[in-house]
C-alpha cells in the first residue's frame, strides 16, 4: 500500500453515493480507498468502474468484502482491515438498506437496524485503537433529516410488532445520531485522538400520505438523478479532505460543513447512553457466550471424531482465574436480563470449564482434555476496563505446556495455572456433574437452532 495522507474506508461503497465518493477521493493520489460491498463480485466492478474514472490507475485502491448483516463478518472486517491498512485514519459510515418487509438477520436481528446501526457501532467500536493511533483521525457518519421525525421505541426495537419501511429507516438514522454524538462525548473523556461527526447529505425523498416518495431533492431514492449524486459526492470529498475539519468533532453538518440542528431526541444524553447501554448489552448477549463458550464447545465436538482417528491427541481449553466468581443462571445464559461486562466474561469461562471436564470423561480413547489459565495479561480485552496486566508472552506459558508437554499424554481433565503448575483443587461450580451435563445440553440445543449439526 503506497503512502498517503488519507487511508479512507467506506462502507457499502460499490454503488450509489459510496462508490461516487470513492472515486472523486482516488481521484487524488494523497488519498488511498479501501471500497467494502458484500462480495467480492460488486468490489471488483467497483474498483474498475472508480479506475476508468481516474484515468485507469489502481495504485491508491483496494477492496474489502463483508456482510453487514452477519456480525462475525463484522468481526473479520475490522481484524483485516487492522491487519492490511494500518495506516485508516478515516471512516465513513455510508452503507443502508430500505427494506419493503420486515427481515431478519442470521442473528435474529431486523436487518435494517443491523445493518444501518448495529454494524456501523460495532465496527467503528473495533476499528476505534487503530484509528486513535494515527495522528487526525476520523468517523463520520451519513445522517439524515429524517432522523427527527421518530424516537425510539424501546419496547419493539426489532419491529417485532408493527414494521413500516421509512420508520424503521428514520429510527435508524435516529440511532446513528446518538451513537457518533455518545461517541465523540467518549473519545474526549478517554482524550482519543479521533473526531465524530454526522453528515447530512441533504433532504431526502419523503413519503407522502400515500406512501409513495415525493421528491425534496435527492438522497436516498434508486432515481436520484447522477447529477445530485455528484454533487453529494463531491461534498463529501471536499468535508473529508478539508484539515479544517480535522478538529471538529460531535457536531451535525450539512454538505458545506455549516453546522445543522440535531432533533430533540438526538440531543438528549440520557437517551444517547441509554441506547449505548442497549446496544453493548445486545452486541454482548450475542457474542459474549457464543464467541467464548459455544464456538469452543462447537469446534471441539465437531473435530473430535478427526482427533481420535489421530490419536493420541489433545484439547486445550482456555479458562481464566475468574472463572469461579459468578455462579451460572441457567434461566440467563446470554445475559439477556442482565449483563455486566465481567460478569459475564467469567460465566462464560466457567461453562468452558464445565464443558472441558464432562468432554475429558466422554472423550476416546487416545484424546485427552486439559484446561489452562493464562494469568493477567495486557490484551485488547484487558485494555476494555481499568487493568493492565503482564507481558502478553508469560501468557501464553500454559497454553504451550497444554500442547508440548509430554507427560499430558496421560492426563486428563486436569487445571493448570498460569506458571504451568497443577492446580489440585476446582470450584465447587465447576466440578458439579449435574451443572455439566445442563450446560452440555443447553449449548447442543442453541447450537442446533443456529444450525449446527452434530
């Protein structure tokens, strides 16, 4: 990736206005694209498309593909970006969708929440360190006036009750506003060194009693004539490259960067962290247990068959100290009712351990099942709360003598500390058969409902 002044990532990128403004940004060499769509198909037409717009050259652009309604393709995004472009100092915020029906996600969620907010917080959350390691860092956010016509309806965030296209959009577009505004609030208490702002392209088509869209002028509509779409693009491009942007921040901006006035409900600050608390508890209950506990009780049962055929061979577990801190509520795996970062982070530890302890017991012959624990260790998921740890090297120490230890051979359902010692003595939890065999089957069956077969 060549040097540049500006390592610019946006969002659904391969058509309409996103593609519009990357092709007006490559148009200048000191800005270097990265184009996102959902396949690799639309990206590669993208880039040739933003190419013979800039003459044929390629150098400054490249592509990323991910599903904004998958949150684990949200996940692998933002871990290869970090990996090929860590250079991003700007974010835009651009992809949407408008949806005749009400739709659901492979998580459970309403695509139109998912994809307009849920993966645009969840992805700016993930990309936020490496943003804040470069010097006027950016997130920026596509808003729309529509965003005053509503509040939310905490009751049916998923329209679970009543769906109507251009209201879930302008709840939406709702959330987006408090999530940059709640944003920017964080990046000065936490004295990042990244700015939030919401852009608003201009007013969009509205529906009339009818249903039907009357135009205003431009926006969202499929028949957006080329020349409005232009002319949004090209002021997209001249807010991004413009340095005297670099310092504002928590702002509401139209496409000539004078300041516009947030609706009521976009300002109030209650509601900003309510929705923060919301979407952190949902994003958890999503991934806290499936990504800690289900996706090793999963990956184990599904390779164990190949492990026996290789025997002798082992699974290593992964635990943590804490994990005898919290009892588990069978009735609250997920943390629906209640979640605490912590918390929950231990539960899941613990149904690993009680998970690693019933398969040692069940395993063939020939594989053995072990449990370690890293120790405190200076990682990202430290990095989220007030602790720091030890080198990120001594933690891997268990881990290893899990894997080389020859001795481990013949042991099974056995504890080791972060030094590689034995732990003799388990939780009470932990140990409990009965408690075993209930995570066991509740994980099968949530495993089951999201398709896994065993």
């Amino acid at each position: 990736m060549p040097d540049s002044r500006r390592t610019i990532l946006i969002t659904g990128s391969t058509d309409g206005i996103g593609r519009q403004t990357a092709a007006d940004l490559a148009a200048h060499p000191e800005n270097f694209v990265i184009i996102h769509g959902r396949s690799e198909e639309k990206c590669l037409a993208a880039k040739e498309f933003i190419a013979n717009e800039c003459g044929g050259s390629r150098a400054n652009l490249d592509f990323v593909v991910a599903d904004l309604s998958v949150l684990s393709e949200v996940v692998e995004l933002a871990n290869e970006v970090e990996r090929r472009f860590p250079s991003l100092n700007v974010l835009l915020c651009n992809a949407g969708v408008l949806n005749q029906r009400r739709l659901e996600t492979k998580d459970g969620l309403e695509m139109m929440f998912q994809i307009n907010y849920l993966s645009h917080f969840y992805l700016c959350h993930l990309l936020e360190p490496l943003l804040s390691r470069q010097q006027n860092s950016r997130i920026l956010v596509i808003g729309s006036v529509l965003h005053s016509w509503t509040s939310i309806d905490w009751g049916d965030m998923m329209c679970e009750r009543e769906y109507e296209k251009y209201l879930q959009y302008s709840r939406a577009k709702l959330m987006l506003h408090l999530f940059a505004f709640t944003l920017h609030r964080r990046m000065i208490l936490a004295k990042k060194n990244v700015t939030v702002n919401v852009l608003e392209l201009g007013k969009e088509k509205e529906p009339n009693n009818n249903g039907r869209l009357k135009s205003t002028c431009g926006g969202f509509s499929n028949s957006m004539s080329n020349l409005s779409l232009c002319r949004q693009a090209s002021a997209l491009t001249q807010i991004i490259e413009n340095s005297s942007f670099n310092k504002m921040s928590g702002k509401y901006l139209d496409t000539c960067g004078r300041q516009l006035r947030s609706g009521q409900v976009a300002t109030d600050e209650r509601t900003q962290e309510r929705l923060w608390d919301y979407t952190i508890e949902l994003l958890a209950s999503l991934g806290h247990t499936i990504v800690n506990h289900l996706a090793n009780f999963i990956l184990a049962r599904k390779l164990l068959p190949l492990l026996a055929k290789n025997a002798p061979a082992r699974i290593g577990l992964v635990s943590t100290i804490c994990y005898e801190w919290h009892p588990l509520d069978f009735s609250d795996l997920e943390a629906k009712n209640k979640y605490d970062m912590y918390e929950q982070y231990s539960k899941t530890k613990l149904m690993n351990f009680m998970f690693g302890l019933k398969l040692s017991r069940e395993a063939p012959g020939g594989v053995t099942v072990n449990i370690c624990e890293p120790g405190v260790v200076d990682t990202k998921l430290l990095r989220q709360g007030p602790y720091s740890g030890g080198p990120v090297k001594d933690g891997a120490i268990s881990s290893i003598k899990l894997v080389m230890d020859s001795e481990l051979d013949e042991i099974n359902g056995a504890y080791y500390d972060s030094t590689g010692k034995r732990v003799q003595k388990l939780s009470e939890d932990s140990t409990d058969q009965a408690q075993q065999d209930q995570i066991w089957q509740m994980s099968e069956e949530i495993a089951v409902k999201h398709g896994v077969k065993f």
